[in-house]
C-alpha cells in the first residue's frame, strides 16, 4: 500500500517500518574481509544514503542487498539480510525475481541497446508482470513519469535510450528498475557521471520516490547525503561506524571518526 507523503510525514521517519534488516553481515573476497559484522536497518519510505571514503566497503554492503555480489564467484557473505522478514539468502529465493523486488541503478548510465520503451518494458515482459500490451504500455508510460522522463521522450519512444544525454539516460535506468514495480531501489553513486543540473534532477526524483519506494544510495558526496536523506550510515574500513537520522549524524555525530571524516580531516 502505497503512503502519501503526508502521512509518512504524520507517522514520522521514526515510526517508519522496517523494509530490510541485516544483522552481522560479513563480506569475503578471497581472503579479503571486506565487510566486517555490519547490521543495520533500512526503513520503508525512507532514504538511506551509505558514506565513506573509497573502498570503505558502501557499494559492497548495497549490493549485498539484491545479491548482486553472487555474481562475482571468488565473494561469500554471512549473516542475516531479510526483506519484509524474510532471508534473501535463503536456498529457495530466486536471485532474478529478488532483483525485480529489489531493484538498482549504477554508477554509469547503461540503458540497453534497444528502444527506449523496449529498455522500460523489458523487466516487466521477462517477470510476466503483464497481460498483453495494453498493459505494457501502461507500465512504460507510469514507469517514464515516475522517473519524470515521460515529457522528454514521449514523442520518441522508438528512438535507441542510448541516444539520450547523460542525465536522461539515468532517468530511464531509473524509470527501467522501478517498471517491475520493485519494493526497493538501491542507488550506487547515480550522479557521480552527471552534471550539476542533471544531479539537481535526480536528487529531486529521489526525493519523490521514497513516497512508493525505500531508496538506499551510495554517495562520495556529503553534501547530496545531507539533501537527499533521511538517515545516513557511515563506513570505514568495513564496518559501520555510525548509523541514524541524517541531520544528528551531520551536526552532532557521536564517533570520532565520523567527525573527522564529515569536517575533511580524513577520505
């Protein structure tokens, strides 16, 4: 059920339920310990911005929220990820359908080289999430405007997603994970590619999106931390040195590190 920004509002980010809970999470590469007994949670209709400095092991935790690290054949993680209570990592969930309720948006826009309503109706067609085409155009055209897209490519919708500019391209990765109606979208540094207006514009899409979905996104900037986030956990050599309301982390932080880190003595 979806909330209205007003009534998250009136229950408030506190009172918020819980959408993913991780409890003492470790990471393996090889024999490198890349991620050291993290827990933490996520909150529905909420945006969680992951900080650090690089290699600080952010994007590793973020992408052992929709197991995209079982990509990679030398990583092992342990621990407990649950999502609406249930474990991710159990033996009977399917990564790919896990991906369709958890869904996320990289670093470099990286529409496919298809239409951009093919790139959009993609993941509903392979999920069978729709009933014929009606339906999928249907998908498309609400998936396009809550990216806020639809304006600028409706006219155009045959043309190739690779075709549009960079900050364009990112709305329609956006618009690409959001169409098989995800629980959760997981952001790795969406902006870092992109200019300042087109930044300007994802911030504010992010911002419109916790009111269907819990967002979580990795940053390199503290700045569009504090923008775009309700809580913030910080990272440092593994672990979670700090995790709680964005603003109490920014002007009072109860760590050491994390003071250094947020006035530039270190990162």
């Amino acid at each position: 059920m979806n909330m209205t920004n007003a009534a998250i509002a009136e229950k408030g980010v506190g009172a918020l339920d819980v959408k993913i809970s991780s409890k003492g999470v470790d990471v393996y590469y090889a024999d490198n310990h890349a991620i050291k007994n993290v827990s933490l949670d996520v909150l529905d209709h909420t945006v969680t911005a992951f900080i650090g400095p690089s290699g600080c092991g952010k994007s590793t935790f973020l992408r052992c929220l929709n197991r995209m690290n079982d990509t990679i054949d030398i990583c092992r993680v342990t621990g407990d990820i649950l999502l609406d209570g249930d474990d991710i990592y159990a033996k009977s969930v399917d990564p790919v359908q896990l991906r369709a309720k958890v869904g996320i948006v990289f670093q470099k826009p990286n529409p496919f080289p298809k239409s951009i309503y093919d790139n959009v109706a993609y993941g509903p067609k392979i999920h069978g999430l729709v009933a014929d085409k009606a339906d999928l155009d249907e998908v498309v055209e609400k998936s396009l405007r809550r990216a806020a897209i639809w304006n600028e490519v409706k006219d155009r919708l045959d043309s190739p997603g690779t075709g549009l500019s960079g900050g364009q391209q990112q709305r329609l990765c956006i618009a690409r994970a959001i169409a098989t109606a995800p629980q959760v979208l997981l952001m790795d540094e969406p902006c870092s590619a992109l200019d300042p207006i087109a930044t300007a514009q994802i911030e504010e899409l992010i911002d419109e999106l916790r009111s269907n979905y819990s967002v979580v996104i990795v940053t390199h900037s503290m700045q569009q931390a504090a923008r775009v986030s309700q809580k913030t956990a910080f990272f440092h050599l593994g672990e979670v040195v700090e995790y709680g309301d964005t603003n109490t982390l920014f002007t009072n932080p109860e760590d050491k590190r994390t003071q250094d880190y947020i006035t530039g003595r270190f990162g």
